[in-house]
C-alpha cells in the first residue's frame, strides 16, 4: 500500500521535483556568477587608473587629489575603491586635507567601466587640516557646495595665523545626505557641538553639554569682512544677541544686548588676535540682583592664573541706576586694564551727589595678590548718604573731604591701610587706623571681598564706627 501511494506521487510530481533540482543548481550558477563579478576587479591594479579617478574626484567633489600610498578595490559593505593616505586640496582655495582614507562607493552596474568611474557616494575617514584663520568661510563654502553625496568623518582642523597655532576642532563629522544632512559635529575646548546649515546663509550651532544653541544670519559678502551678519545666543536660559563682523585681524561685536533674570546690559567689543591677542570692550550695565555680585567667588577666579598671563585687554563699565528708590549706587563708571596678570583700574561713584573716586593696581598672578588702592570720597551731605544704608542720625552739612590709601590682601581677606586724610591737613592717628582695619575685616570683607558690598554690611560698619 505504501509503496503504490509513492509511485503515485513521483510519477504526479516527478516533474516538479526536477524543476526544484534545477533551480537549485541555477541559484548555485547565479551565486558564483554574481561573487566573480563582485570579486574579479580586486585583481585590477587601481593605480594605473589613477588619472581617470583623479579627473572624477575633481569633476564631482571639487577636490585635487595631489598624492596616495595606495588604492584597493573592497567588496564589502558595498563596492567600493580605497585610497590610502591621501592628500586633497580643495580647487582654487589654500586648504589641503590630509586623509587616511578616502572611499569611492561605486555604482555595480558601471564597475567595469574604467573610462568613467560612477559614484553613489564618497566617504573620507581620518582627516587633518592645518588651515588659515582667514579661510574658515572658505571652508565652510566647500561643505555647502557639495552637490554629491559627501561625507567626512574625524577631521581635525587646526586654525592658524600667520604660522601661529590659535586654536583647534577636533573629531567633525560631516554629511550632506540622510538623517544628518548638512550637520556638522565635533569638539572645541574638550566640548561637544553640534552646527546645522540651515540654508547658505542660517547657521545653527549646539553645545548640549553645557547648554548652548546660538543661532547665526550670515550677510552675503560685500565688504572686505571674512563673516559678517548677526547672531542670537542662548545659554541656559541668558539672551544674547549681536551684530559680528570678522576680517583678517579682528572680530568686531556691536549692537549687543545680554539679558538674564539677573542681569541686563548691552555692550560692544572688539577683538585683535594680530599681531597679539587683546580684547576691548565696553559694558553698559542696565540692571542686575545684589545677589549676582555676592555669588562671585574670587578665589576661583584667582586660581585661573595662566589665563590671566596671556589676557590683554581694556575694559570699560558704565552703570546708571533709573530707579530712584531701589539701590544704593546712582551712577558707576570703571576703567580696567589687564596686561601679562597685571590689573590696573579707575573707578567713579556717585550716590545722592556724593563721590567716591578710586584707583589702583594688583599683580594677579602672585600667589598672594594684593590690591593697592587710592580712594578720595567727597561726601556733600553726610545726613542723607547715611539715610540710604538705613542710618538715621542727625549731622551738620559740611562738606569733607577723605583720601584713604592702602592694599587688600585677596586670599587671606585682610586690609593694610597706609593712611587716612580729613580735608588733606589731618591725618588719622596709627592706632584709630588700626580700629579701621579691625572693623573692616570683620564687617565687611570677612565673607568675601564682593560681599562687602551688601547694604547691611555696609550699614553695620558706619554703625561701628559712629
């Protein structure tokens, strides 16, 4: 019975097994087809085609390819030619890349077509340009241009001027299709960033580490300026907008405004970096929170001494207060200097008509910086200046006249007061001077040198000493 039911069905499907047979040796045919085609070109010596691959590189990506070690042809993940330590140079630019490898995804269809060498896509891996400082939107212009499928991973650009080293991007990533189209990343300063070309002239650029979007408007160039346009910085919740213009020499900011829930202030600044790094710039502030000022830690900013060493730049700070019954200070006004760690500063300040004029220097890069300072106070109503620290005292109008003379100890919080003048004829004896000193350090800059500003503690001190 069994054996009449498996003639049966062989005689019934003797056909269609024999069809499965065939196929079986037709896939195998196919499969060993498919891998020699795939295969054979890994015998082709690339090398002697190296002028067709130079003229499709130049054609395609605006790239010179000057120089290589080698050229391979790789199966895998897709087909593609392999060139090995490369050097490019972008056409009718000064910008040179060189590569460790550069990738040629080729078309299967047009694999063995060495007369015209067909791309889906290019890929250059481990990257390195040493690039002018007046080239950055030179490059940034060939990433835009790109029309091809382009992308650069682990380029490390070092931007110089005039041979000198100013600062440097490491890591950037670049892709002009899929997902990341028109992204770059990479790190500046050990953080990572994140930019997105919006259009040719809308730049928008991340620092998600610490909280940075700033977004850039680039003008069309009609000037000499390397960049020009206006840009909107947001940092942690603080605004920033400004007008920027770069050339060869300096970067120009104006038009600035900052605004925070704690601070507000416009300012405009102008950065030299030839011959010499200086920065000079000018605050307007428009309000601000004691609170800002008492959280000031000097000691950390103290520590930062190398910073200090190879800062230069002038400073000017402007503040008027518009609020008539809020605040202690009317009007200030600073000058500050800062040369290889030394601070030289001015400074004017009126509260109700009365003036404190103070100047002095400190070398900040000491290991125990002190500030030397000569302050003259022109008091014109002695009553109402003390009604503002909350002092309620009756005192004759006179006007006097106070020169002050002496140098804080910045670590250590201490006060050294060389002299103390009434109406430049009379001199605080050494022993009251000593009292001053003591009373001070305890009231007013035990707990930091910017928290001796505080109105109470400036209140208590008057009180110690009335």
């Amino acid at each position: 019975m069994i054996n009449k039911i498996y003639k049966n069905i062989h005689s019934k499907y003797l056909k269609l097994f024999k069809f499965f047979f065939f196929l079986r040796y037709l896939l195998l045919i196919f499969l060993i087809s498919i891998t020699s085609f795939l295969l054979i070109p890994k015998f082709i010596k690339y090398e002697k085609k190296s002028e067709i691959i130079k003229e499709f590189i130049k054609k395609n990506y605006n790239l010179d390819l000057k120089n290589f070690d080698n050229i391979n042809y790789n199966v895998f993940p897709y087909p593609n030619l392999s060139i090995e330590q490369a050097t490019l140079k972008v056409q009718d630019e000064t910008i040179n890349f060189k590569t460790d490898q550069i990738v040629i995804f080729l078309k299967i269809k047009n694999i063995y077509d060495f007369k015209n060498i067909s791309s889906s896509k290019i890929y250059l891996n481990g990257n390195k340009v040493i690039l002018d400082i007046r080239d950055i939107k030179n490059l940034i212009k060939f990433f835009q241009k790109q029309n091809n499928k382009f992308r650069i991973k682990k380029l490390d650009v070092s931007f110089e001027k005039d041979n000198k080293k100013i600062f440097e991007v490491i890591e950037l990533n670049f892709s002009n299709y899929s997902f990341k189209k028109n992204h770059i990343s990479g790190n500046l300063f050990k953080r990572k960033f994140k930019v997105i070309f919006k259009d040719k002239n809308e730049i928008i650029a991340y620092f998600p580490n610490i909280g940075i979007k700033a977004i850039f408007n680039l003008k069309s160039k009609t000037s000499e300026k390397l960049v020009e346009g206006s840009s909107k910085i947001n940092l942690l919740k603080n605004i920033v907008k400004f007008e920027f213009a770069l050339n060869e020499n300096e970067l120009e900011i104006k038009n600035s405004n900052f605004r925070s829930k704690d601070l507000k202030f416009s300012f405009d600044s102008l950065i030299k970096y030839n011959p010499f790094f200086k920065l000079s710039a000018a605050i307007t502030v428009k309000e601000f929170k004691e609170s800002l000022i008492n959280s000031i830690n000097l000691n950390t900013i103290l520590n930062n001494k190398e910073i200090f060493k190879k800062f230069n730049g002038d400073l000017k700070i402007n503040y008027k207060n518009d609020k008539f019954f809020t605040g202690i200070i009317d009007n200030y006004v600073a000058d500050i200097s800062l040369a290889h760690g030394r601070i030289i500063f001015s400074k004017n300040i009126n509260i109700l008509k009365n003036k404190i004029n103070c100047k002095g220097d400190s070398l900040l890069i000491e290991e125990f910086p002190r500030l030397n300072f000569l302050c003259q106070i022109t008091i014109n109503n002695k009553e109402e200046l003390l009604k503002k620290f909350s002092i309620n005292q009756k005192f004759q109008k006179k006007l006097i006249n106070v020169d002050i003379k002496g140098s804080i100890n910045l670590y250590n919080k201490k006060i050294s007061i060389e002299k103390i003048n009434y109406d430049s004829d009379y001199a605080i004896k050494e022993e009251d001077i000593k009292y001053y000193e003591e009373s001070f350090e305890k009231y007013l800059i035990n707990e930091g040198f910017f928290k001796m500003f505080n109105k109470n503690k400036v209140s208590e001190f008057i009180l110690n000493l009335i």
